[in-house]
C-alpha cells in the first residue's frame, strides 16, 4: 500500500432521504448567479414523476428549468455532442445530472463542453481537459455507478468500444443522495448495480498500483454497506433506510475507486456490455467470480481480509478465507438473481476471442490489476463465464 499518495473527491455530499426536494434551495447556498438549470435524465426515469418535484423546487428558487432527457445507457459521441449542442443553445449555466451513470457522465461532459472550446475528441484519456466548466450537480438514481463522485465520463465511441474522459474537472460540486429516487427500482436493476458498487469496493481495496490508506477505509465501509443491505432492498424496494445505505455505500466505493482504481473486471466487463449490450452491472457479475479465482494467487491477503465482512464466520488459511470471500460473493450474486451465465445473453464459445480481443485495449484499468492480464488469460476467464 502507499504511504505517499494524493486523494480527492467531490467537496459538499447532501445524504438525506428527500433532498433532492429541495435542490433549489441547496443550489443558491453553494453556487452564486446561476439563473438557468438543465436537468440531464433519461427518457424512463422521466417517466416515474420524480423529475418534476427537482425542477419545481429549481424553479421556486427563481430558476429557469431545462429537461434534457435523450440519454441512453453506453452513450455514444452523438448523444454527448447533441446535450452540449443543446445546452449551449439554451444558455444554460447550471447541469444537474439525475439518473444512473450514463445521465451522470453526460452531464459531466455537457458541463466542461458548454463552458470551454475543447473538443470531446480532445478529452479522452487521462488528464486531457483543459478550460473551465460550469457548475455541477449530481443525484444519482441508482446505487450502483458512484459516478456522483468520479472524475471519470465513459462514451461509446464506435460501434461497440468504449473510452474515457478522467479529469479532475469532472469531480462534481454538490451530490445529492436522496434514496426516495430509487424506491421504484426493479429487483433486477437494484441487484446488478448493487454488484457494480461492490466490485468497485474490492477492486479499489486490491488496486496494484494506488490502493491507500484513504480509499482501504472508504472501501471497506463501503462494503459493509453494501453487503448488508443488498439483499433486503432487493427483496423490499420500499426500505428507505436500507436503500439510504446502499446510496452511501455506492458513493464510498465511487470515492475509493476514484483514487485507487478499477481493474480486470471491469476491463472484461465493458466489450460485454459494448458488445451484447448488457448492462453495465450485470456485466461486473457475470465475470466477477472468475477474475476473482484468476488474481487470488496474488492478492489472497487482501481478499482474505475482505472476508471478514463477505464470510464473517470463515476462519483459517488466507487461502481459505480468500476462497470463502470468493464463494460469499458468488452465492450473493445467485441470491439476489443475477444469471451467472454469459449464454444466458446469447455469448457462445465463438465470441471468446472478439471479448478478449477488446478487453485487452482496456490498458488503463488493466495496469492496475493485482495481477497481469494475458489474452489468453482474459479468454480463459470468458470461457469459464459461458
């Protein structure tokens, strides 16, 4: 672990049942001069109702209120280019992105493409964007992405390959986690993203290359969160203290992966998703197991640490208990209902090599892995999905 390390996150997190109620009154507290508000949403969750009150309170507060809701899961450039095209349109100078990840990645880049003259060609990769940006607020509806506070914006770039904009710039400046935004969520939804945030949890604790004494303590309270509410949300979507937990634990596990990174399962994760459009959570699970069997020889200590809160009962061995760890995640992912098959989303034995293939253009997560990841390791890991 490093003794010599630099961590940051977002600087005012709201973590009340019903904030996001009064968002108006939130925003004149933290931002000055902001008289016109756009609202980055998807068109389902425009449909639960739950925009209105947001925009309602943004417009009692004397703002003029702005929904953008063309956002679609895996943005691509088009769909990034037209929310900024429009939000430049309108003049807006505050975003508000309230959604799952992709409403909040859009609005990340809605936020630095309207402020500056940078193209988005420009941002991918780390530490590309340059120029101002204009304020920003994140709620998020899921808890799954910690995207609320990520300096991190994933796009579709091609017909199925993803890159990423990482900057500073993109740390929000006030999240909102208001858990009566995701009381609706369907079981299946609830349990896949509530996976995602885990494996940022475990992964961010076994990061080779940034993993600190800062993100270990925000990833370990996260996983705590998680795992002890994850399946009764799923079981009863209505628990508001329970779905409350699951926000905070996803947004410590987003605090922690931002500054000690993700690694091979998501590396393996994204040409799924990109590929057979399976949702970003569901790919996490679907790989999960096998990349954890395949980095247990080194990373066993810190799995076996992890134990303690995934098999509280194993004893023994760091093996044994990294194995028990493994298992309770496994057993978790069945319990919840997540498919444990990649033929169960139509990915057969003559998809193994194009999987591996894009996996491994995914260099900036696969550096951090506990361990190096060859092709024919990551079709390896494919094929024990099928």
């Amino acid at each position: 672990m490093q003794n010599n390390f630099i961590f940051s996150t977002v600087p005012h997190i709201v973590c009340e049942p019903g904030a996001s109620r009064r968002i108006g009154e939130l925003v004149l507290e933290h931002f000055s001069n902001v008289a016109k508000a756009l609202v980055v949403t998807d068109a389902g969750f425009l449909k639960t109702g739950l925009v209105e009150p947001v925009c309602a309170s943004l417009a009692a507060a004397g703002m003029t209120v702005t929904v953008w809701s063309d956002v679609v899961a895996d943005p691509p450039e088009s769909v990034v280019l037209q929310a900024a095209a429009d939000a430049r349109l309108d003049a807006v100078d505050l975003v508000i992105g309230l959604g799952g990840g992709s409403s909040m990645d859009v609005a990340k880049l809605i936020a630095v493409l309207v402020a500056g003259d940078q193209p988005l060609a420009q941002m991918y990769g780390i530490g590309n964007v340059r120029g101002p940006r204009l304020p920003l607020v994140q709620i998020p509806t899921t808890a799954g992405t910690g995207s609320e506070v990520t300096p991190i914006s994933i796009v579709t770039t091609g017909a199925t390959t993803k890159m990423g904009v990482v900057s500073p710039k993109l740390y929000a400046d006030l999240v909102i986690l208001d858990a009566a935004l995701t009381v609706g969520l369907p079981p299946l939804v609830t349990a896949a993203t509530g996976v995602d945030a885990m494996v940022h949890a475990i992964e961010a604790y076994t990061s080779r290359i940034k993993k600190n004494a800062l993100s270990d303590m925000l990833a370990l309270q996260a996983l705590r969160l998680l795992a002890a509410n994850l399946e009764t949300v799923c079981a009863d979507g209505t628990n508001l203290a329970a779905r409350q937990d699951m926000l905070l634990g996803a947004m410590l596990a987003g605090q922690a992966f931002s500054n000690a990174p993700v690694a091979a399962v998501h590396a393996l994760a994204y040409p799924i998703g990109g590929i057979f459009h399976v949702p970003h959570g569901m790919s996490n699970a679907l790989v999960l197991p096998h990349v954890l069997r395949f980095n247990a020889s080194h990373a066993q200590s810190h799995y076996a640490e992890l134990a303690t809160i995934l098999a509280p009962g194993c004893t023994g061995t760091d093996a044994a208990r990294a194995d028990a760890m493994i298992d309770a995640m496994t057993a978790l992912c069945r319990q919840v209902g997540i498919p444990t098959s990649l033929r169960a989303f139509g990915i057969g034995e003559e998809h193994l090599d194009r999987l591996a293939d894009d996996a491994m253009l995914q260099t900036r997560l696969l550096g951090n892995n506990p361990r190096d990841v060859a092709h024919a390791d990551a079709r390896a890991i494919y094929a024990a999905a099928l």
